[in-house]
C-alpha cells in the first residue's frame, strides 16, 4: 500500500469511529494526543473538552453505561504500556496478546518494545477499528482478533498481558486457566483487591490517570502491575 493510501484509510477509519463516537456523545471529537506517562505513544482518543454540560441526562447515563472504551486510554493500559516500555526484555521476542484491547495502546507498546507477534484482542469490533488505528499513527505493526478460539498461536510460549479488564469480576475467574495455559500473565489493575488476583504478585505500583482525565476516585489512579 502507498503512502498515500495509507494516509486516506487512516482518515476514512478516523472519521467512521468518530461518527460512532458522536452517536454516544454528540459534538464529541477523536483528536490524536500523547499519553502523559507514555508520551512515546499518540493515541486517537475523545477530546477532553467535549461539551458534557450539553448531553441530557439520558445520554450521560447511556455513556456511564456503554462507554466507547476504545475512546479512552484508561489508567491501568497506560501504566502497562509504561511498564514495557520500560522492561522491555520482558516481552522482546514473545508473542503477546493485549486482552480486551480497547485502544491497543498495549499491544502498541509490546511492539514498540520488541515482541515478535503483538495481538490485540477484542470483542469490540470498533475497538479493532481503533486498534488498526493507533498502530498506524504510531508505524507499529500489530495483529487484530475478536475470538481467542480462533487464534493460531503457541499458548506455552505466550505471554497474556490484561490492562483494566478484572473490574468485571465475571472475568477474574478467566485467569486461573490463563496462568495454567499460557508461559506468563501480567495484569495492570486499580480496581481489585490483591487477593483476588491469586496466583500473581504484585511487583509495581504507578500513580495514573484515564486519558481524557475521568476525575476518577483517587483510588483508581494507583495502578499495580502483577505477574
């Protein structure tokens, strides 16, 4: 593909999303900004200064409910992507998977840091779109998959990286098969209780925050990286 043509479905994907965007937060725009603690990475994410005042109370309760995830870097995705950027010998050379991708702003720090195969994985398939996305603006090159099942990957040789994906406690049971299955499970959270996490430790801790800022309680901007 072309430069240019590059450039024209990165725009046509940027307009679709923020079209979708604007069906949940009317007025709203997709703006392409740097993390405040991975500014390595630019990510397409919703405006901070989109006009909430202006949304009725119907459309606030809609958005607290069914949020664009992938609008949102939250807190723990950006300690993750910090974290590996970091200690990238974690991951150099591994394939990784970014569970519950939502922005992908993982699987674009796994790449960023070495990893052979960086999968972002999602259900959503807006959230594959803006994965697609922010690996183009940041020339990465990551893999996009909505079924684990369907995944061709070595799970033994696999490392699971899970960034804010545990405040659902239905998922907190997904990790005991993940530990058994997969060589490494790493997880970025501030919504759970270390002792739900069995079968990890904690080993950092990062203050942050969701990126447009969400005033969030002071305790979900500590993020804790286990593995």
């Amino acid at each position: 593909m072309t430069g240019l043509a590059k450039i024209v479905r990165t725009l046509n994907t940027h307009e679709q999303l923020e079209h979708t965007m604007q069906k949940k937060v009317p007025a709203a725009k997709l703006v392409v900004q740097a993390l405040p603690l991975a500014p390595e990475i630019d990510l397409a994410l919703i405006d901070g200064a989109y006009p909430q005042e202006q949304l009725s109370s119907a459309q606030v309760e809609y958005l607290m409910d069914e949020p664009p995830y992938w609008a949102f870097c939250w807190a723990s995705g950006q300690v993750m992507a910090r974290y590996i950027l970091d200690n990238p010998e974690q991951i150099r050379g591994k394939t990784i998977i970014d569970f519950g991708c939502g922005s992908a702003v993982v699987a674009i720090a796994a790449s960023m840091a070495g990893a052979a195969r960086s999968i972002a994985l999602d259900i959503d398939p807006n959230a594959l779109s803006a994965a697609a996305l922010n690996a183009e603006i940041n020339e990465v090159d990551i893999e996009l998959c909505d079924d684990l099942a369907d995944l061709d990957h070595h799970k033994p040789e696999t490392i699971m990286l899970i960034a804010d994906v545990f405040y659902d406690r239905a998922n907190i049971p997904l990790l005991e098969n993940f530990l058994r299955q997969y060589s490494k499970v790493m997880i970025a959270d501030s919504r759970v209780k270390p002792e739900e996490l069995k079968g990890v430790n904690a080993h950092e801790r990062y203050q942050s925050c969701t990126v447009p800022d969400l005033a969030e309680a002071v305790d979900f901007n500590s993020v804790t990286i286990y593995f």
